[in-house]
C-alpha cells in the first residue's frame, strides 16, 4: 500500500469504505471509560431519557468512522494525519445493531505557503448506517505529502 | 447530583476538572481498535513518523476529554448531550504519561425558538496536558432542559 501523494487527489474525488457493526456491550463498555452517562451505558435507564433508549456516545460514533476512514481507499502516504479544525456533528445517534460505513469526498486541495513539501485537503467525511441515514458529518483538514522532485 | 437547568448557567461561567493520565498501554489499545496507523500503535515505528514518537489517536484525547467534561462541575440536568457542530483541533498531539483535565467556558446561551422546554448552551471546552499547553479545543452546541415552570 504505496499511498496517495498531495499531487494524486482532485477535488471531487470520492472514496468509500467497508461497513462496521455497533455492538450494544462494546457501546456501553466504551461509554463506561469515557462518556458515562444512562442513555450510553444501561438500556433500562436509557428508556427514560431524552433518546428514548440505548445510543453509542457520539466519540464512539466518531472512533469507528475514523477506522472505517483509516481502512478506506483514501490512503495518503504517511497516514491520515489532522491538521486542525473539524466541525463535528451527529445529526442521528447510533443505536446497538447500526451497521455504519462512511464516503469521504475531497472538497479542497490547498499547498501549504509555510511548508513546501505539504498540502493540506480538507475532506467531508460521512457516516451513514443502515438505512443510508447520516449518523455523522465532519470535515477533516488533512496533512498530506507532496511529491518529492525526481 | 441534582443538574443545572438552563436558567442556571450564565454566559462568561467556567468549570473546572479533574485530571486522567494517558497511558502508552491504553493508547495503543485504542488505536489498534478505531484508529490503526502506526504513530499511534508502535513506539518503534512512531520515530520514524511525523510525530516522532508515539501520539494518542485525536479521538482518543477527544473522549478521554469527554469523560473530564461529564465528570466536571457543569453538569446539566439530563445529562450532556451535544446539539451538533463542534469545532475541534488538536494543536498539539497527546503522548504518554500526559496528564490532562478540561476547562469549559459558557460562550452563548439561546432558548429553542421551536422547543420551549430546551435551550442551546454553546460551550468552549479547552484540553490542557500538565504543562498548561493546550491539547484539544472544542465547541460543542449542548441541549439543556429549561426549567419547568412551577
């Protein structure tokens, strides 16, 4: 697995991804570490909050995207590295059973002033489940390598 | 632990947290599980990467930054739920034996012009490692119930 220089991706371009299964005990082990709250870690308590039963916390929405994402097509060369902002949003919760995959399209191409041998490409990065509903939207600013001058 | 309505916050108000040490063990458990590349997954691989050594995944500084929020003082009634988009950026990348703890600072609060029984509180919610550098900001948008009337 070579990986993509900044040179090989165009704006437009769209790569999809494999498909990850929620699991409810792995939802509540993860919520129990980090995101302890009923509606996250106990399916009787959820009942009676505001989602009306059991969700996966939202940062174990955004975990699992990011290996859907780290195991898709995309492939920049040296990895997926965050350059900063992401706006974040989780128009749907994930509930035990969802079955999510994510399509990530390349919205800009922009060569760094200050650091010649990158580019930074922001992408929109979806998450649907099942029923091809949107479970999360975000907007990575990558750090991707130019090609070295031969 | 009884929970802050929404008439109870005012914007300017801040809330402290507790601390939680990054662990290299549970940091490449982590990224063996949702973010598999290797900076993250092999301290020997790491030094030859970008980061020079090996860095928590950013999901994982993002819920271990998570758990400090639900844990901290702010606590709203219902518990926290995110509204939608949050601004996030990793200025700088978590490593092991960091010793992080959150501040969050209310930013706006803005009752739902369709749901009269919530209001939106955006928040400001900066991750700081023990050398008060700054780890991860964030902005999440939070539903908080308004108090019922009497």
């Amino acid at each position: 697995m070579p990986g993509r220089y900044f040179e090989d991706y165009a704006v437009g371009q769209k790569f999809g991804s494999g498909t990850a299964t929620m699991n409810a005990e792995r939802m509540k082990a993860f919520a129990r570490e980090f995101d302890p709250q009923p509606f996250h870690t106990d399916e009787e308590a959820a009942r009676h909050t505001f989602f009306g039963g059991l969700v996966a916390s939202g940062w174990h929405t955004a975990a699992m995207s990011m290996r859907l994402f780290v195991e898709s097509d995309i492939t920049p060369v040296g990895g997926s590295i965050g350059a900063g902002g992401s706006d974040l949003s989780w128009p749907r919760p994930t509930r035990p059973g969802d079955v999510l995959r994510i399509e990530s399209e390349v919205l800009d191409l922009r060569p760094s002033k200050s650091r010649p041998t990158i580019g930074i490409m922001k992408v929109k990065l979806t998450t649907y489940n099942q029923a091809n509903e949107v479970a999360q939207i975000a907007y990575p600013a990558m750090i991707v390598p130019r090609r070295p001058a031969k």
